[in-house]
C-alpha cells in the first residue's frame, strides 16, 4: 500500500518535471473569479481560456502533488505577471482573495461613501444608498424610520473583498462604528442627558464644520450655545445635505436657500433646534467634541481665510463682523501672494 502510494507520487513528480513551464502568462496583473460550484478542471479550463496559463497539466498535477486540487474556494483573486502556478493555488485553495484598500475620510456622507464604493469597483452607487436605508439597520440603532445609516457608517480605511455584497460592507463599517462607540462611550451620552442620535447629529456638524481637532470642542460650544439662547442653528453644512438629499446642490448655497422659501428639515436657518440626523460620517474626536463640549462664550465663527481649516470666534455679532472683514482680507491677502 505504502509502496504503491509512493510509486504514484515519483510517477507523477516525472510526468511533473516533463510538463515545462510552471509560470503564468500574462504580461498584466488581472483578476480572476472562482464561481460557485467550479472544479480544479473548470478553474483550469477557465484560465487557460483567459490566456493565464499555457500549460494546464502541469497546474492539475501540481494542485494534486501539493493536496490541494479538492480545496480551491469561490472568490476574486489578483494574479500577477508570471506568477508562479503554486503560488495561485494557494491563493484559491486558502481563500485569499483580493481586498480593495478603500479610506473613507471623516466627513464623507453616505453619498460619498458610495461614490467612492462605486469607483473602487466595488459597489454600484444606488444599490448600497438604498442598503443604508433598510429598516433593519434602523430598528437595530433606534434611528427614526425614514432615515439612514447617515453618521453610523464609521470613517476608517477598510480592506474590502472584491464583490463583497453590499450588506457586508455596510456590516464592515458598522462593527469598526460598535467598536468606536463603545458601551463606555454610550454610558458617557446618558450621563449628560444625551441621546446617540442626537450626539451623532452635533458630531456631524461639527465635523463637517472644522476638521482641526482641538477646534472641535469650541466649534461645539458655539452650537450649544445658541441652543441654549433660543437661536438657531445656522449651520451651511445642514444646508448643503439638505439639498444633496433632494439631488438639488450644485455646489453653491443661493440666499434663498437661507430663507424659508427652502423647506427642507435640515434648514437650521429657518427651524430651530437641530436638523432630523446626522450629515455625514463622524471620527472619534467629533463624538467626544459633541459630548464634552468646551465651556465658551462664543456664538459666532468665521473661517480665517488663511487657506489653514482654522477659524476666528467672536462673542458678540461686532466682533463677528469684525473677523469677517478679517476674513475676506486674509483671503485677499492670499491671492495677492502676501
């Protein structure tokens, strides 16, 4: 028995060694797909037809020599130029498929996040808007119905599958979104008479509004602070989602837009309190800046026009009108090269 098994295997290592070329074809790195229900003969079939492999004996020999021709799994694989046949099976037979490295940054909302999916090659656009808005997702965080994953889909740089299902993406941001925001952190809401959603909401705005960290907490203050004093919001980034949701935004915000001529919930010139959720995906700094904001007399900020992100706070609207004429010098400044 133990001789007849080593008999087979010198055989075939001679048939192996007779059989020539052991190295891919291609001059370009491709992908290649395993469907559901192929064989080792089918894989090899396929690549050959492909133009991958100019020798599918050897390939079959050398999966069966290395026990691994019953093992090859579904899936996207990357193959490179001249690629050992070995190294291919074990990428099929281990399930190492190719992984799209993708960032989403801090405020990117989930209209970006697609487009971005979409782009990759990884996602069509509308199928994953209109997975980030089923109402199981909503039940799950106590997100008002006719909402979305807006603000829970966790900004961070995944290394994502080809051909993922777009459910599973959603899952993948959604888990690093439930590591983030942990019971500690949730246990830091309650404890300021805070709710998630409404957290999420600030942190949106604010990380929409700044993305300088220690400004963050100030940025905070302010809209708190006009909360508190019965104003407004008036927040643009609310403005602009606003009208992003209703396929409106051209990439400017009219005067009419500020007015109650826009009828839009997340107009936070025209309603007060704050708009129905969150605009965009949040970092960590946002959430804790919505929690703890800074204790500020501010109620005004303007951009410094410094060509920085960073911004100018006031206290009073004189002294707002004051850095928005400081503002539109530095920009002058700017562009003049001073």
């Amino acid at each position: 028995m133990k001789y007849g098994a080593l008999i087979f295997i010198i055989g075939l290592a001679l048939v192996f060694s007779a059989c020539g070329r052991e190295n891919t074809v291609n001059q370009k790195t491709l992908l290649f797909e395993v469907e559901k229900g192929d064989s080792l003969s089918s894989v090899v079939e396929k690549l050959k037809d492909k133009n991958v492999i100019d020798n599918p004996n050897r390939f079959k020999i050398l999966a069966k020599l290395m026990g691994k021709d019953k093992k090859i799994q579904t899936g996207v694989y990357e193959i490179l130029p001249e690629e050992a046949y070995s190294e291919i099976i074990d990428k099929m037979s281990s399930g190492k498929t190719h992984s799209v490295k993708l960032t989403i940054p801090e405020g990117y909302n989930i209209f970006e996040i697609a487009l971005a999916l979409s782009n990759s090659g990884l996602a069509d656009y509308n199928d994953f808007l209109m997975e980030v808005r089923k109402p199981e997702y909503l039940a799950r965080y106590g997100i008002p119905a006719g909402q979305s994953l807006e603000g829970y889909l966790f900004p961070d740089t995944y290394f994502i599958p080809y051909k993922t299902d777009v459910s599973k993406i959603a899952e993948m941001m959604l888990h690093r979104f439930d590591e983030v925001v942990n019971a500690e952190m949730k246990k830091k809401i309650t404890e300021r008479g805070l709710n998630l959603h409404q957290v999420l909401t600030m942190a949106s705005i604010i990380q929409k509004e700044t993305g300088i960290e220690y400004e963050m907490p100030i940025v905070s203050g302010v809209y708190y602070n006009r909360i508190k004093a019965g104003w407004m919001l008036q927040a643009d980034p609310t403005i602009i989602y606003g009208l992003m949701i209703e396929n409106k935004y051209d990439g400017n915000i009219k005067k009419w837009h500020l007015t109650d001529e826009f009828d839009s919930p997340y107009n936070t010139y025209a309603k007060y309190g704050m708009p129905p959720g969150p605009i965009s995906s949040v970092g960590k700094q946002a959430i804790l800046a919505a929690i703890f904001p800074a204790q500020v007399d501010y109620f005004f900020f303007v951009a410094s026009g410094k060509g920085d992100g960073g911004h100018i706070f006031s206290k009073t609207s004189a002294e707002h009108n004051t850095a928005v004429g400081l503002y539109k010098q530095n920009v002058k400044n700017k562009q003049n090269g001073q």
